[in-house]
C-alpha cells in the first residue's frame, strides 16, 4: 500500500472560527485515501497563520522517505 501525507488548509477567519473548513477537508482527505487504498501516515494543516508550514513539513517527511506521496 502507498503510505501518503496529506494536506489541508483555510484561507479566511470565518473557517478558522468555525473549525468546519478543516474538519470537512480533512474527512475528504480520509474518505479519499479508504477508497483508494492508500495509508494516510500524517495528515498536516495550515492557516493564514502558520506562514505554509503544515505544506513544509509534508514536503520535508516525503523527501525523508516517510511517506510515498
């Protein structure tokens, strides 16, 4: 099975407020990886406030070889 790291982010208050815009996004990610038999090994976030670094660390684990994608 294909280990991948995957991604979510929000852009604006309100989803940072509501918390929806990760929750909903981070469900896609693992509905996405049952069906598609991945492994999801870690799952990074960012917001407006986190200047990418969810995003830096995705890239800095797969180029370790922690993860496949």
């Amino acid at each position: 099975m294909k280990r991948v790291i995957g991604y979510v982010a929000v852009g604006g208050p309100e989803d940072i407020k509501t918390g929806k815009g990760l929750v909903i996004q981070r469900r896609k990610v693992e509905e996405y990886c049952q069906q598609h038999g991945l492994v999801l090994v870690f799952l990074h976030h960012d917001t407006p406030y986190t200047n990418q670094r969810g995003l830096q660390r995705a890239a800095e684990q797969v180029s370790a070889g922690l993860a496949d994608a």
